[in-house]
DNA sequence: CTAATCTCTCTAGTCGCTATAGGTTCAAGA
DNA sequence: TCTTGAACCTATAGCGACTAGAGAGATTAG
C-alpha cells in the first residue's frame, strides 16, 4: 500500500494535484488508514499513470475522465476513444499553424528596429498599427 | 467622444474585457460623463487598438503594461522593447518544438489501433504507457 | 414621454493546478 | 513507551485573462 507520498514520488504528479484529481472525479477516492490517511495500491497508481501521461500528452481533465470511464467497460466500441486522440491532435496542429504565424511576425517586428530611443522605435509602432502586419494572426 | 460600446465595435475588444484592462491599470482610467459612464477620444482608441494587437500576438499583460509604460517615455532607450519582443519570440518557438513532438507522438499513437471494442484498444494502452512512446514529451 | 438599448458595479465562474494555514497522524529512534 | 519530525488532512484563496450574470441606473430614438 503507498501512501499519497509514495504515489506522488511515483508518477511525478504532486501530492495536492492527486488530491484535486480525487475531487474532480479522475481517480476512484481512495481507501483511508484509521487516521483517515490516503492509501493506495497498485491499480491507483497505474491509474494515476495514465492521467500522468495523457495530461502530458495535453488532453484535457474533461477527456481523460471520458476516456477511463471507457476503459472501464472493455466491452464498449472503441470509436470514442478514437475520436477523442484524433480531435486532440486535430487542436494542436491548429495550434503550432497559429504559433509558426506568430512566430514569423514576432520575428519580422524584430528586424524592423535599429534606433536607441522609444521615440523611434518601430518595434513599438509595429505593436501598435496591425496595418504594418505581413499577413493576418 | 466613444462610448465603451463604441469602443468595443470600432476595435473588437468586448465591452467587460476593456473594463477588466482599465482595472489592470492597462488604460487609463477614462474620463465620465454626468451619468458615470465611460466617455473616450481618440487617445483611447489607438491605445486600445495597441493592447488588441498585442494580445492577438500573444504578449501578456504585464509585457503590454511595460510597452505602454515605455512609450510614454519617448526618449528612454528602446533595448527593453526589444527584449520584450525578443524573449516572447522565444517563448512562442519553444511553445512550437514542444507542439510538434506532441503531435508525431498522436499521430503514431492515432495509427497504432485497428480494434473495434476498448479491451483491445491500443490507444488507450498507448496513452497509459509512456515506455510505449517514441520519444520525449 | 416612453421604451429600448446601453452602461454601471459587483460577484462568481472558467482551467488546472499551486500555495497557505492550522491542525492531525504516522513511523522511526531513544 | 515516548517523542520528535515528517508527512498527511481539510478548507480556502490565488494565478491569468477573461466571461457571464444580476440588478440598477443612464442615454437616446421615436
């Protein structure tokens, strides 16, 4: 049996991020000591793995509960789980495209300045007047 | 002399979100009429218009209340606008390279199941399974 | 003058945590 | 067995950048 310690040291999910996911519904609340102590066994922390992964995958609180809620009827079809990753990367490719346009702006405002003083410098124009932009963002 | 309505149509900033700006201290507190309602000139427009584009490029608020500090200060050197812009670029292209990992990592984990029900769904065993992954993320 | 639209302030909610305060329990050493 | 110190408990508030809603007052067109 691990204590929440023990769980947090494991996965590498911090102590009050396991407690806010028990409140939010992600993982089973756990069985208790006498004290009224967290404790966990070998399924907890592979669950707590799993969140871990997929939240660094970027998936959202909403979708990892929708996904182990799947994975708890094994007999279900698998289509949602699916949809769920496809739409997933579906945002952050939409996400890097909007990024890289950023990116060339921020970079394009960059080289437009070579004077010492706010008075002339162009970088805070640029900021101001988005008609000095190459494209839209 | 705009309303705060006005103000939101002519630079796309809704209403509640220009008055948040005022009480961040990102635009001055705007002058009222008898009735206690908002009353802004052309000053206010483009100041507005700045903090729009600002935030379209990504910058934060406090990065925002900086610029606007500077520019009123026309003969201060303009390194720290070039920092502020410099190190935001940074951010965003280091916001991308994590993007695009996480990306391959979906695509590969999208192709990997052909199954019909969730017990044989390898994307729900790819996403509880980091050692399952290719690389970093 | 009336009715419709706008605007005012204040409060609370969003997401995914993180931090703090004040108290309780556990495990290990003496 | 007792004591100490680390780990644990709950509850609440804060982050950033808004957004939504309530309930009241102001403005403006007809």
């Amino acid at each position: 049996m691990f204590s929440i310690g023990d769980l947090s040291r494991r996965t590498g999910v911090k102590v009050p991020t396991i407690r806010y996911y028990e409140q939010m519904g992600l993982i089973a609340a756990a069985g208790r000591t006498g004290g009224n102590q967290r404790r966990y066994d070998r399924d907890g922390l592979e669950r707590l793995s799993f969140i871990r992964h997929a939240r660094d995958l970027g998936l959202s609180i909403d979708a990892i509960r929708e996904l182990t809620e799947l994975s708890t009827h094994p007999d279900r079809p698998c289509a949602d789980a699916h949809r769920i990753a496809r739409d997933h990367r579906a945002q952050v490719r939409a996400k890097i495209a909007r990024l890289k346009r950023l990116e060339a702006e921020l970079g394009r405002i960059e080289t437009m300045c070579d004077a010492d003083t706010v008075g002339d410098c162009r970088i805070i124009e640029a900021l101001a007047d988005h008609g000095l932009c190459s494209g839209e963002h």
